[in-house]
C-alpha cells in the first residue's frame, strides 16, 4: 500500500457504550477493536524507518514492528512482539497517556490524527488472552539467587517478570490481600477490569513467580530481615498516602480521599453492597475535589453509584487539568459537572457530623508557578456554597512511608520519597533498589513499569556479579 | 489463609478464637491488631491481637458479635478457614516502667487490654487493674488479669458480680487514695475512653487510650481511620491506634462510627435472613 493511500484512512473509531447506559453500571466503556478496525487502523501507520513514536513510548515497544504483524493479520505475533518489552500491554493500552506519549511523536500527529497505538496495543493483548493463547515463556536456568520485591503494583510486578525470566526465585510481598497495586485498588473497573490484572498476575505465577499477600513489610518483617535472606530487594511501595486540604470539617462523615472511595468500591467491591460486604455511602450530591485521572475516577464511580450529581471542583481551569484528555471527555459526556477556577476553603457538616455544604471560593489565573501552570489566586468576595452529602478529596497522594521509616539508611527526600539512581534504581543501601511512584511521587503505570525494568536490569547484574551498577 | 485451631465462647455474644498465624505470633507485640476477610465477599475487620504463642504459632483473638462480619465470624468453628489475615498492625504499645499503672478495660476492651497488662507487668510495673461488665455474665479475662496484675478490682455496671458501678469510679477511688499512679491505660467502648481521661485530667495523669476508628486497609493508604488527636488529624491504623486520651476528639470519633450505621443494618438483616432461610 503507498503512504499516500495509507493517509487517506481515518483514524479509526473504538465503539463504547453509550454514555447515558454507561454511568448506571460498572462495564467498561470502551468494547475494543474488532478484528477488520484493526487491520484498517494498522495500515494507516507508514512504518517508519525512523520511528518516532517509539521515542515517546517509556519502554520503547518496536511500535511499527507490532502494527505490521497486525496488517498481516498475525495478532498472536503481535501481542509477543510488544511483550518483548512491556509485560501489560493489555494495561497499557488502556491506561497510558498515549496523546501525551508514543502518539504525540507519530509522524502522522504533525498534520492529522496519529496512529491509535494504544488501541491497537489493547487490542492484540485482548487477542491473546481471550484466543487462550497466551504463552509461558522459557525460563533461563536457575541461578539459585533469591530475590525479594515488595509492593505488586506496576513496578513490582514488572521486576518480578523480568527477574524471573532471567532465572532467578522471585517472591512478592504484598500488603494487601490482593496484587496489582493501584490497578486493582484504585483505577475502576469501567476503566480498567480487573479480570485482566488478574490474568497477568496469573501469567507470573505460572512463570514461577511467588506471591504472598497480606505481608505489610515494616511491620510482619524488615528489609533488613528480608536481606538476610534474599539477595536484593526491590521496592515499589507506591505513592500510597492520601493527602488532605487541610480545611476545616474535613473530618466530617461523607468526606473521604479518593483512595478510600476508590479501594471501598474496587478492592472491596462496595458497588455490590450488600452481596459484598464492604458498605460506601451512595451520595446524591457528591463532589470530588481535585483535577486528575484519580479525580475523574472518582466523580465518575459517584455517578455510578447513583449520585443525581457529580461535581469535579479544581482550581485552575480546564487546560491545566492533569488527567487525560480522554477521561475528561468521557466525564463530560456522562454528565460530571464541572467547577472549575473553585477551590474549597471550608466543609460545613450537621449536628450527626454530616457533610452538608462545601464552602467555596473562586479563582483567576495569576502568573505561572514552579509547576509551569498558572497559579490560582482567590477571588475575594466570591464565596458561594454548594449543597453535597459526600465529598472526594482527590488532590494527590504522596509515598508511603511505611518502609522508608523501618530501613535504616535508606535515603528519603524532601516528600518522603526514596532516593534511587535513575538508570539503575539502587538506593543509598547495598542491594536494595527501587522505582516507581515510591521514587517518583505519584507517576504513570508506565513509567513504573520502566523504572522496573531498569531495575531488574542492574539488579541482575548485582546479583550474578556482585557488581553494583 | 488462617485456620481456626480452638474457638470457645465465652458469653452470649463473646468469642474466643485461637488462629493458626506463625509469623505473626512470632512478631507480634503488645497493643498491636490484625485485619481479617473472612471470605471473597468479606469486609476486612481489625481485632487486636488478645494473645499469642510463639511456640505453637497462633494467635488468638476475643471478639464481640456485633453485626455481619462478626456474627458470621462466630458461627465458624475449629478447622474453618479465614481467607485473609494480615498483621501485626498498629503501633506497639509504648512499654516502660513508669511506676505505678492501672489498667482499666471495659466490656470486651478487656481482651486487648490483657497483652498490655501483661507487657506492663513483666516491665516491672505496679499494676493495677480494673476490669468491668455491664453484667456478671459479660465480664471476661478474670483470672488472666488477675495472674498479671498486683491488684484486680472488678466492677459491674448491675452489681451482679464485683462491685457495682462503673470502672471511673474505681479508678477515682485509687487515685483519691493517695496511690500515686503515674500512668492509666483504658480500652473499651469511647464513652469509658472518655470518662476515664475526664478522671485523669485534672490530675494530670498520663491516660493512654486505643481508638477502634473504622479501618479499611490498615495500611495508611485510605486515611478512613482518621482521628482528631490535639486539633490535628492522625491516621489510627499506622500512627495509633494509641493516643494520649487528653487530646481525642471523642465526639467526633463517636459519630463517626455511625458512619454506616444504615448499611450495618441492611448486611445484619441479610445475613441473618439468609441464615433463617437454611
Ligand atoms: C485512581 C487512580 C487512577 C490512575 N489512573 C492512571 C492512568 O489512567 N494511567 C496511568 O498511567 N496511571 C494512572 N494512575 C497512576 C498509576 O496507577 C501509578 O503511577 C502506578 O500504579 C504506580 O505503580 P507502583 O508499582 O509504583 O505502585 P502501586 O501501584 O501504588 O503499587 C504499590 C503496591 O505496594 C503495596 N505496598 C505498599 N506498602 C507496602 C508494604 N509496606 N509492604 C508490602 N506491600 C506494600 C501496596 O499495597 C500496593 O499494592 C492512577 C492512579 C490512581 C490512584
Ligand atoms: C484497632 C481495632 C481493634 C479492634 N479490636 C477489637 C477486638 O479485639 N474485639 C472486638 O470485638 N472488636 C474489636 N474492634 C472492633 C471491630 O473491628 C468491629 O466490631 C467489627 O469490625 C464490626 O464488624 P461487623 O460487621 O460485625 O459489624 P458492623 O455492623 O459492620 O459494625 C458495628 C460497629 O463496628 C464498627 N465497625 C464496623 N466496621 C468496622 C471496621 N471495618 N473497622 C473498625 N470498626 C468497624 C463500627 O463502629 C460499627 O458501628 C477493633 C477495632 C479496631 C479499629
Ligand atoms: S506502552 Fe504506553 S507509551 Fe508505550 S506504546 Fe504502549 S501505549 Fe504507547
Ligand atoms: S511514527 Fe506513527 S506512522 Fe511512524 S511508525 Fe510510528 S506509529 Fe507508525
Ligand atoms: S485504615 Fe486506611 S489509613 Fe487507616
């Protein structure tokens, strides 16, 4: 096919259900590809030469490479193509920031629409997994060394994976009951099933990995009792520490952080109350504060929990938010209202503690801050409320210090996070690495999954050479 | 998974378990809880740590049935399994000789306060203890406190059994005494919590409480268990759950246990029409 026929394809179109259906259950929004949209999306791309796009991308996916063994209609090949160097395509093609990521670099971006990497990544792993025809890869021959890596999130799971494959015994401690990290507790369900965390998480247990949950390391064991007995330790704890405004009446009932919304309604299932046990207040008026994907995350499981109304509150405007072009425009279209240039100065409850009203104040935009976006700056005299039942502070969360607190010498930095060399993820101890949103404060999945695979590198190297890279 | 070795009840609603948890037998330490889910549709619940043996690997547990997860809890028996079990959790009591301690729990508060008593003791305290129950039939832990206590006073709110009123009371006694009582420990429900830091107060005695905030993870990650403790807001599962029962906000803790107090009631009736429908 010419280049010039290639670019006369439109982007391809990904069905999903209809916004009104949708906000009333937990399905995901997006169906996928279809085998025919597929092939047509792939034949837009002009396998470059020199692949942009695969700059973009954190862990460097031969990008062409995959699409074409889609053209040809190999789908199997494919979806092994990318697990060269991504062990969750199926995740990553539905949570990374693409726009901002490998699709920002396609060539095809400059004057249209780029190729929809991510779809055509979620689509082949879809592929596999559902054809039954995902594999175990070979193991390498065991090393007989032991290698320790606490916390199942992206990064965790991404050192175990490649570890393993490497011939190494890998055990995985997790604290809670289930693995996957923010990816079974926090993202929804809507966005992100956990039936596919778990198929990943069952591919690394039939690849030998170990795991064992409910293991709060810092409390059961130390790093230090681990080390006496693997021969590294990786950590990725995550960025697990809710932040609160600060205002008055947060305390009150019905005020939660997003966390706990979101691990009451995906961890613990509180959509299914009372079938599961696990009970979260379904609130009429709820209003999420807060501006990222785990703000729309929010507003939007409100919205399925039966609220008439749900706020997002930010304060800056609609430009500056965090989250992903793509999950704003689905909040939108499922009828999220926003509040933006508002920022919440107080909670007013009743006499049981209640929260009734939020207290607001408007902002303007001022000059830019260290953030490179322009800091808000209160309006005076603007002050208005709004009435609410449920409020979700979703302003951020910051590392974990569960195990920065009990590793002695284990260098921290000015926000708690751990201090580790970027190629190689070593800390300030011998044999004890680390990455992901417990390095970097809270990040993307993808960028978890790099810093583990950078990780397991030198840890490899450390541990078949004693060498510290 | 944890396995049920023993379970025995100790009053109409009061159960004793002993769970097979070798680890966190063997690491435990005074004042610190576990978090259990019972099965796949379970709520995780926190329950303090009553005891625990090292050698044998288990831990054991004194709950009160109150709604859902206990309940379904208590109907299990020895050689069930619990599905999850995460611990030792919290901080550990802060363990020294201070002198002279009195120990004050209350209803099935007795049941954490035991490990704490028996910590306190072996530091070379004086300890004295006050246990208490609305009713005879609810008083648990006797002779345990009693082997780990110098004095043991038992008070019950009816008069059935010991004296009759309430651990304050006994506690006011001691102090009035002359007794120079350099720290007290209470754990039971929030309004003895509460009554017992009214007492202390003005005498300025150091008063240790443990917050039973609702909890989710346990972990720190969810900040539901937040509790106001001197104007400021601490997360009790990690930072807790002791605090210094001058600075609690115990309205606010009050209130916001009732939380769910609506959802409770539609899992309780669920459950238990499921129950009368077997
Ligand atoms: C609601 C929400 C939506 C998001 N949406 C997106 C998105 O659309 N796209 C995107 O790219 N990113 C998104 N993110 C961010 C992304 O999920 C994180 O950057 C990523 O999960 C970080 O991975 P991690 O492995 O570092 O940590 P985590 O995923 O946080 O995993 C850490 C794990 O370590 C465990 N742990 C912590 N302490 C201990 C301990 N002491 N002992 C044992 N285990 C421990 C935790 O329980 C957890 O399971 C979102 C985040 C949230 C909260
Ligand atoms: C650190 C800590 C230690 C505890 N130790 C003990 C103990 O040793 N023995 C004992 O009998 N009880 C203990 N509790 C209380 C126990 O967790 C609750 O009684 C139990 O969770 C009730 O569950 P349910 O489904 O049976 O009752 P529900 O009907 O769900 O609730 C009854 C009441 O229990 C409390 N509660 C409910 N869910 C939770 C939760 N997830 N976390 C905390 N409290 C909750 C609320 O105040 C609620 O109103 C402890 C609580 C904490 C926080
Ligand atoms: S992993 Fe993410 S950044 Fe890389 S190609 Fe896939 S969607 Fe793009
Ligand atoms: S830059 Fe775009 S067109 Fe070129 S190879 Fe990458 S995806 Fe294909
Ligand atoms: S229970 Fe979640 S932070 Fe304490």
């Amino acid at each position: 096919m010419e280049a010039k026929e290639r670019m006369q394809i439109p982007r391809q179109k990904m069905p999903e259900q209809d916004p009104k259906a949708r906000g009333k259950n937990f399905d995901e929004v997006p169906f996928g590809y279809s085998e025919e949209t597929a092939i047509r999306e792939a034949q837009r791309c002009l396998k470059c030469k020199k692949p942009s796009c695969v700059a973009g991308c954190p862990v460097e996916i031969d990008i062409p490479g995959f699409i074409s063994l889609i053209e040809g209609g190999d789908f199997i090949g494919a979806a092994r193509k990318i697990k060269e160097t991504n062990a969750l395509p199926a995740v990553c093609g539905r949570v990374c920031p693409q726009e901002e990521q490998c699709e920002v670099k396609c060539i095809l971006a400059k004057k249209g629409d780029p190729v929809a990497i991510g779809r055509l990544e979620r689509f082949v792993a879809d592929y596999e997994r559902n054809a039954g025809k995902v594999q175990v890869p070979k193991i390498a021959v065991s090393t007989g060394k032991k290698i320790a890596v606490v916390g199942s999130g992206p990064a965790g799971l991404t050192v175990a994976g490649t570890l393993r494959l490497l011939g190494h015994d890998v055990t995985v401690f997790e604290a809670l009951h289930k693995t996957g990290g923010v990816l079974v507790y926090g993202i929804p369900e809507f966005r992100l099933p956990k039936a596919i965390v778990e198929a990943e998480v069952n591919y690394l247990k039939e690849m030998g990995v170990k795991f064992v949950t409910n293991y709060v390391i810092g409390k059961i064991r130390t790093v230090d009792t681990i080390l006496s007995e693997y021969d590294a330790v990786f950590l990725g704890t995550g960025a697990g520490l809710p932040l609160f405004l600060g205002v008055p009446g947060e305390n009150l009932n019905g005020v939660y952080s997003a966390n706990e919304y979101l691990t009451r309604s995906n961890l613990m299932k509180a959509y299914l109350f009372p079938k599961y046990d696990t009970p979260i207040v379904r609130g009429k008026n709820v209003a999420v504060i807060g501006g990222g994907n785990v703000a729309m995350d929010s507003a939007r499981t409100a919205l399925r929990l039966g609220a008439d109304n749900s706020y997002i509150i930010y304060r800056r405007s609609l430009d500056e938010m965090p989250a992903r072009k793509e999950e704003v425009h689905h909040a939108e279209e499922e009828g999220i209202q926003f509040h933006i240039l508002t920022n919440p100065v107080a909670f007013i409850g009743d006499e049981n503690n209640w929260v009734r009203e939020i207290e607001c104040q408007k902002q303007e935009l001022g000059e830019p801050d260290d953030s490179g976006r322009r800091r808000p700056v209160p309006v005076k005299g603007s002050e208005f409320r709004i009435p609410v039942d449920t409020v979700v502070v979703a302003i951020g969360n910051s590392p974990n210090p569960l195990v920065p607190a009990t590793t002695p010498g284990l260098d921290t930095g000015r926000k708690g996070n751990i201090v580790a060399n970027e190629e190689t993820g070593l800390t300030s101890r011998d044999g004890v690495y680390a990455g992901g949103d417990i390095v970097t404060g809270a990040a993307t999945v993808i960028l978890a999954m790099g810093a583990g695979r950078k990780a397991a590198q030198a840890m490899h190297a450390y541990v078949m050479n004693g060498k510290k890279e | 998974m944890a396995k049920i070795v023993k379970k025995e009840r100790l009053s109409a609603d009061l159960v004793r378990m002993v769970l097979e948890a070798r680890e966190i037998a063997e690491t435990r330490k005074a004042g610190q809880f576990i978090v259990l889910r019972i099965n796949e549709q379970g709520e995780r619940i926190p329950l303090t740590i009553a005891d625990a043996d090292a050698k044998t690997g288990t831990v054991t547990i004194i709950f009160q049935e109150v709604g859902k997860s206990t309940r379904l809890l208590g109907s299990m028996g020895q050689g069930d399994d619990i599905l999850d079990l995460a611990g030792p959790l919290g901080k550990p009591t802060h363990i020294e000789n201070f002198g002279t301690a009195v120990c004050v729990g209350g209803g099935v508060g007795v049941a954490p306060m035991f490990p704490i008593t028996e910590a306190l003791k072996e530091a070379g305290n004086k300890v004295i203890t006050i246990i208490g129950s609305r009713t005879k039939d609810l008083l648990i832990l006797e002779d345990e406190m009693k082997a780990v206590s110098d004095r043991l006073l038992v008070m019950t709110d009816d008069g059935t059994y010991g004296q009759k009123g309430f651990v304050t009371q006994a506690l006011e006694e001691i102090i009035k005494s002359g007794e120079k009582v350099d720290i007290v420990v209470a754990i039971g429900p929030v309004v003895m919590m509460r009554a017992v830091s009214e007492v202390t107060r003005p005498y300025k005695i150091p008063t240790v409480v443990s917050l039973n905030s609702i909890m989710v993870d346990a972990t720190g990650m969810c900040g539901g268990c937040r509790v106001s403790v001197g104007g400021k807001s601490k997360f009790a599962c990690v930072e807790g759950p002791e605090f210094d029962g001058h600075q609690v906000d115990f309205k606010e803790l009050m209130m916001r246990q009732k939380t769910y107090m609506k959802q409770e009631h539609e899992s309780l009736e669920c459950f238990l029409n499921q129950a009368l429908k077997k």
